[in-house]
C-alpha cells in the first residue's frame, strides 16, 4: 500500500471531486436536503479527511525532505485549504438559501480553484511521498481509506 500513496491521493480527489457533482445536481434537481447532506459529507471528507492528513502527516514530511518547513509550495497549498473552506461555507448558505445561482457561481470559482491546486499536488507534492514520508506514506493512506469508508 504505501508506495501507491500518491494514486491514492489523485483518487481521493476524484472521488471528492464526483461528490461536490453531486451536490451540484441536487442543487439543481432543486433537492435542497440532499445537497446539504451531500455537501456536508464532500467537505467533512474533503477538510477532515483529505486536507487533515496532508497537512499533519504529508506536507511536514515533504517540508523536512525538501530541507525546511518555510516550503512556498506547502504555505501555498495551506493557504488554498484555508481560501476553499470560506467557500465551502458559503455552498452551504446558498444551498439553506435556495439559491441556486448563488450556489453555481461559486461551484464554478470552488472547481476552478480544486483542479489548479489539485494539479500543483498532484505534479510538485505527490511524486515525492513516497520517499519523502517515513513509511512511505502507509498511515496517511490507512487514514484516507478509514474516513472513506466512514463516509467522510
């Protein structure tokens, strides 16, 4: 398992990624508690599951591989965590709102945002785990596949 830590990683992302679709249809199927719950599950995966572990286990292990903790690529991904969690945020007022223009404009900014900073993961971060991370990334895999089959 832990030399595939980084495709585990780019599937979690496109299974979060299908979630978020998801959500968006039920917005727009105008079934608003099925797009609250399925929001709500896509950030606890997404902010709980997904960013959690790359921001305890992942990026510290690649900061210290790379040679410090002052790493501009992982400041700016915490910061793209950060940025996306307001927006998250406001999905869910819009979907309380039932507003579904609302809620499309920034489904479109949130995937604009998703698919940049995925791609910088995927590319500058995910390559390096492996290697990077002690044991070679098992624990963050054993905690991602953990919180999916919890459904977060």
């Amino acid at each position: 398992m832990a030399h595939d830590i980084a495709n585990i990683l780019q599937q979690d992302h496109e299974r979060l990624d299908r979630m978020l679709e998801d959500a968006a249809q039920a917005v727009q199927d105008a079934r608003w508690e099925e797009a609250a719950k399925t929001l709500e599950s896509f950030r606890r995966g997404i902010v709980e599951g997904h960013m959690a572990v790359e921001e305890s286990l992942l990026f510290p292990a690649f900061e210290a591989w790379e040679g410090g903790e002052d790493h501009a690529l992982t400041a700016l991904l915490r910061k793209g965590h950060r940025d996306l969690q307001v927006f998250f945020s406001e999905m869910a007022d819009a979907i309380t709102a039932h507003d579904a223009e609302e809620f499309g404009d920034l489904l479109s900014t949130v995937q604009t945002i998703l698919r940049q900073h995925d791609a910088k993961e995927e590319s500058e971060v995910y390559p390096h785990l492996a290697e990077a991370v002690a044991d070679g990334g098992e624990l963050a895999a054993k905690r991602l596949l953990a919180g999916q089959e919890q459904g977060a």
